[in-house]
C-alpha cells in the first residue's frame, strides 16, 4: 500500500481547494473512504453511489412510472468501463457519449400480466437537467494501482455520482504548475493510471497563482494556461466551463466571482 504522506503543497492549495468545493456544495470523502467505496486501488468508480444514482431514474410508459430492474443498472455500469485496447482515446470518445447521451435499454414491461411489453427506455449518467440530483463528491490524494503494481496518486478527484470527472494536481506557489501539467500528461500513458483517465472530462494543474486545463485525452501542448490574482474565481470559471458541457447548467451552488484576469 502507498504511503499518506502529506505534502506541503496542501496548504497553500490543496486544502483551499477543498474547501472551496465544499462550500460550492460537494461532500468530501476522506482518503481511506473513498478506497473503501472504490473495493481495491486498481478501481476508480465509487460503484455503490453509481447503482444508486441509476437505480432511482424511473421511465414512463403510458402514463406509469417504473425503476430500471437491477440487471439493467448493472449493465449500464459495465457499459461504462471501456476497454483500452485501442487507446485512451477511443476509451475517452466511448465514455464521453455515454456521459453526455446515455445508454438505452430493453426493459421487461408489465401492465397487463397477460400482455408483457419489451422495450428500449434511456437511462442518464449524469442529470445535466436537474444538477442537484446528481451525487457531487470530492476526494483526495487518489492513490490508483499501475500495471507494474506501483502507484500514482493525483492530487484531487471530482467525483459525479461515483464516476471520476474531474482530476486536478495541486502544487505550491514555488513550484512552476507546468510541472503538474507534465504530471497528469504522465499519468495518462499507458504504464500509468489510464484506467482513470478515460473517465475524466476536465483535468487540471493549479497553484495558488496559476491554472492550466484541458481534455483528459490531450497532450501538454493542448493545455490552457490562466492567471488569476483570486483564487476562487479562478476555479468557479473552470469547474463552470465543465458544467456548461451539455445544458448550460452550473455545479451546486456555484459562486459568482469576476476576475478581470481570466
């Protein structure tokens, strides 16, 4: 097992960060939590919040409401876990469309005992609609096992109903953020944690001074950089951008900031 040592860029970033998210609405899930809800470090997905989260979508059929079975929920949750036999990318491509248009499944229904329908309904990873139906959590110090059974643990996770969209490196104010930027470019590679890439739709590298973002897929050149003299308005601009993604919607309570620098 990794070691929880604490580094000092916490403080001056790490633990702001976390702090902002809270108040912006996200519950924050301890180190050792989060590797409870994941079962083992070669797994990302908080499994248990995800069943939830799709096990309470209902879909109407003449005027009725029902729940997906069980064996459709899990179905769902295996679709989600792309294989990377073609490359992080095609994984990243694959995962996007399940996110932003979701998956269609045959369901067994009933009005008439004696008449049974089958038939496709939608089921939705993400309510970009309705935002705070969604399970918004965030952790830290996200340890992921690497093919070599050695580990690389980014900063802090974005967690939206169990499913890692948001990676971010943190690093103190000294250090130059495109050392964190060639950090996430690292763990993207295959002898790395790409198993937690494909997953994600917005990584970034910050400081207390500096931000840079981009798709998980990317490589350094694709970044975008931003200065920013307030901290906060910095990320509520970036974590906006993200929930922009399909609705024009905003993460829970999203503080309005103005940043002439941005």
């Amino acid at each position: 097992m990794p070691s929880h040592k604490i580094f000092n860029e916490r403080p001056e970033c790490q633990d702001r960060l976390i702090s902002f998210l809270q108040k912006m609405g996200y519950t924050y899930v301890s180190r050792s939590e989060a590797e409870q809800k994941r079962g083992s470090l070669s797994k990302v997905i908080f499994t248990d919040e995800l069943i939830r989260f799709l096990s309470d979508q209902p879909y109407n059929y003449k005027g009725y409401e029902f729940l997906f079975s069980g064996d459709s929920v899990q179905r769902a949750v295996n679709a989600l876990d792309a294989s990377l036999l073609q490359g992080l990318s095609m994984a990243s491509k694959e995962i996007y469309n399940l996110l932003t248009l979701g998956i269609s499944l045959e369901e067994n229904v009933i009005l008439d005992k004696d008449v049974p329908v089958r038939q496709s309904f939608d089921l939705s990873y993400i309510d970009f609609e309705h935002p705070a139906n969604n399970i918004w959590q965030v952790t830290e110090e996200f340890s992921v096992e690497r093919p070599n059974g050695q580990y690389a643990r980014p900063d802090v996770v974005l967690m939206v109903n169990g499913i890692p969209i948001v990676v971010i490196e943190c690093k103190k104010s000294s250090v130059d953020v495109k050392e964190g930027v060639l950090q996430n470019v690292r763990n993207m590679g295959p002898d790395y944690i790409p198993h937690l890439f494909k997953y994600t739709q917005l990584v970034m590298a910050m400081n207390h001074a500096h931000n840079a973002n981009t798709r998980s897929v990317m490589g350094f050149s694709y970044y975008c950089f931003f200065k920013a003299c307030f901290f906060a308005g910095l990320f509520c601009h970036a974590i906006e951008s993200y929930s922009r993604w399909k609705f024009s919607t905003k993460a829970p309570n999203t503080m309005e900031t103005t940043d002439s620098n941005l």
